[in-house]
C-alpha cells in the first residue's frame, strides 16, 4: 500500500474517533464533521485513482439509504444518517457484509452499557457518568458503533505495510 494511503487511512481513522467521541458526549454529529470526513473519503479515493469508487459509492448510498429510513421512523439522528454516507464509501462495497458484522458487535457491546448505566446509575468519572446521561434520555450515540464498525473492519488494511 502507498504510504501516503495508508497515512490518511489513520488520519480517517483519528477523524472518526473524534465524530464518536462528540456524538458520545453531545449526541451530536456536525455537518462540519462529515463534511470534513467527506473530503478526506473523497481524498482516499483520489490517491488510489478512484479505482473502485462506483461500487464504494453504491454502499455509502446504501446505508446512506437505509440510514433515511430510520430517520423517518424516528430511529436515528440526522447527522447519523448523513455521516452513513461517506462512511459507506470509506468502508467500500467489498468490506460491506465485515462491516455489518463489525456494526452489529458494537450496537450490541452499546446496548450493554447503556443497560447496565441503567442497572447501576450510581457510576463514578467521566465515561460512566455520561453512560448513566445517554441511560436515562434514552438517546443512543450511533456514532460510536458506526465508528467502531468502519475502523475494526479497515484496520487490517491500514496495518499492511
């Protein structure tokens, strides 16, 4: 793999932790946000030639897509819908079936916490204090799962020296 490639797959990487990271403690993904992570998508593509990028472009329309549906049942925020997008695209049309696979995990270990913030809302420091918040508003940080799901399906890839 070209090392500029592979450079700005940990910069994607790092990107979407942050996304996480705020959707975790805000419940909230800027448009900011997956505008920036659009481009650094669209950047990846670049460096590789745009080999590929229709059927990469076919899964992030896809989510994209499955992600509106559960928006209009009331299901998913906006920005986690829109940020499903490039997502799809980083993730590609091959790595699509791991990342469900991936996305799954990290919805059930989700659902796990936030149940047992629910058990035990009596948590100390920063994490668990805001595990007991996201318990008790009954809103779910899809961004953490999402983000968990692209980078432990990509990670083998970026590890490729």
């Amino acid at each position: 793999m070209e090392l500029a490639h592979q450079i700005m797959l940990w910069l994607c990487f790092a990107f979407l932790a942050h996304v996480a990271w705020q959707d975790f403690l805000a419940l909230r993904i800027r448009n900011r946000d997956v505008a920036i992570f659009s481009a650094m998508v669209l950047a990846l593509l670049a460096l590789r030639g745009f080999d590929g990028a229709l059927p990469d472009l076919m899964a992030g329309l896809l989510l994209f897509g499955l992600g509106f549906v559960m928006w209009m049942l009331g299901g998913m925020g906006a920005g986690d819908v829109k940020l499903y997008l490039p997502l799809g695209v980083f993730v590609g049309w091959g790595l699509l079936p791991v990342y469900v696979v991936f996305l799954l995990i990290g919805s059930v270990i989700m659902l796990v916490a936030v149940l047992l913030a629910r058990r035990f809302p009596s948590y100390r420091g920063r994490i668990r204090a805001r595990m007991t918040d996201i318990a008790a508003s009954r809103a779910v940080p899809y961004a953490v799962p999402m983000v968990f799901g692209a980078i432990l399906t990509l990670l083998p890839r970026a590890l490729q020296m």
